[in-house]
C-alpha cells in the first residue's frame, strides 16, 4: 500500500489534478509540507499518550501521507529509504 500511495504522490506531482490536497500541497512548497509532518508526528504522540489506538491510527497514517509527500517533494524515492533501513538492518 505504501509504494501504491507513492507512486500517486508522484503522479500528482507530475500531472496535477484541479482540487487534490495532495497538488495543493506541492503548490505550497517545502515550508507548509515540512509544517504538516511536523504537526501530524505531534497528533501522532497526542493520540498515542491518551486518545487510543485507533486515533493513534488514524494519525499515523495522515503522518506517513504527509511524510511520503515530502519525500516526492524532496525527489528522494521511497526504494532509496527503504535502501537505507536494509542497510541499518544488516549492521
């Protein structure tokens, strides 16, 4: 599912549609996107502390969007972090 909702991510970027968050986020540029993860990993410790599991859900996957987002924007592929954490992994 992560690589699927990648490989949109980036399809917005190069093919804007009229009314997606996701291109109203790209039009925005780096700062709102860098602001939105941020606020969203701070939902995500909020719901996790006293809102309960599916809260703690729901807000991990709006981080994760976020996130993912801000790779496309970035132009880092979602195949160079994973890269990164086989590499972590075989330590």
């Amino acid at each position: 599912m992560l690589n699927r909702l990648f490989e949109v991510i980036i399809d917005r970027k190069k093919n804007p549609v009229e009314g997606s968050y996701t291109n109203e986020l790209f039009e925005a540029g780096y700062e709102q996107i860098a602001q939105k993860v941020g606020e969203e990993a701070v939902e995500v410790i909020i719901s996790a502390g006293n809102q309960g599991r599916q809260r703690t859900i729901e807000e991990a996957a709006d981080l994760i969007y976020h996130l993912l987002v801000l790779l496309a924007n970035q132009e880092i592929d979602l195949k160079e972090v994973e890269k990164e954490l086989e590499r972590r992994h075989k330590r």
